[in-house]
C-alpha cells in the first residue's frame, strides 16, 4: 500500500498552497507603508498575550511544588566494589592475554649476533677458565676445536698473525 502512494508523488501538479492573485508583485508596497506609517508600534493597546495576574511572583514557589510532588528516582551508583572487580578482573585477564601470546620476543642464542656475544666478552673481561668453569667435561670435549686443524704450520702461522710475541716471552 506504501508503494502505491509513493509512485504517485511524482505526478503532483498542484503544491496544495494558494496566496491571493497579485501578492508577491504588492508586498514589498505593503511592508513599505506599514513602515512609514504615522502610527508608532507602541499604540497597540492588546499585544495578543495574556499572562494571569501575578503570575510571574509566585512561579517559582509553584515549580518548586510541582518538583516536590514528582516521585523520587532511584539512583544506581556506579562505583560499587561489584563493579570495580569486574574492571579490575578484565584488566587483569587482557594484561595475561597480551603477555602471553603477543610479547613472545624471549631471547636466545639463535637471535644473537656472532658480533654481539664477542663484544660483550672483551669489554667484560671474561677470561677463558670463567668460560670453561661454566661448561662441563662433555661440552669441552665437543667444542669448536675439533673442527680445526691444530698442527704446528697453523699454530705458528696463528702465532706470527695474531699474538704479540714479546708479550708471550715475558709471560
């Protein structure tokens, strides 16, 4: 039925208002003369407007009356230890949340830098029987030097390269 009325808006021809024949065209006129009348606006003796007698004295006695009769609300607080655990039990469990599965970014070795690790051993001052102590018979046993080839030509080429030799023969 609403789509029947709807399809018909479209072929109305007449906008239901009507004004008298030549309005617009004397208006302005009208206005004009109205304005430059001698009779000043104050020479109306009935503004259209009827207040009863004292009515504006006793208006607020009579709100205030009207306020006392109206029924009470009930007031729920918001602050309640209810509802402060409920927040604070949330909270807690979002903070677990994230803990748990988003920050997983726990180190280890496979993330460390070769770079990194020397670095903090020669500015710690590590000596070598530290680092030995801390590893057991097994884990020596298996270390790195199995992979390289310690006969003399390395050994001494090693030496002449890397070691301070006058160091070594004061030693």
């Amino acid at each position: 039925m609403k789509d029947m009325k709807n399809k018909n808006l479209n072929k109305i021809s007449a906008t239901g208002f009507k004004t008298p024949d030549h309005y617009f065209e004397s208006l302005d006129q009208a206005i004009l003369s109205k304005l430059h009348s001698d009779t000043p606006l104050n020479a109306i003796k009935r503004p259209g407007f009827k207040v009863p007698d004292h009515y504006f004295n006793t208006f607020e006695d009579h709100i205030t009356q009207n306020i006392s009769k109206q029924n009470k609300t009930k007031v729920i607080q918001l602050n309640t230890k209810r509802t402060l655990l409920y927040v604070s039990s949330i909270a807690a469990a979002i903070l677990l949340l994230i803990t748990l599965f988003v920050i997983d970014d726990a180190p280890s070795f496979d993330n460390l830098e070769t770079e990194t690790v020397e670095n903090y051993l020669l500015d710690e001052n590590i000596s070598s029987y530290e680092i030995a102590a801390l590893l057991n018979d097994e884990e020596l046993d298996d270390l790195i030097f199995s992979e390289h080839n310690l006969d003399k030509d390395n050994i001494e080429e090693y030496l002449l390269n890397n070691a301070d030799i006058e160091a070594l023969m004061i030693e």
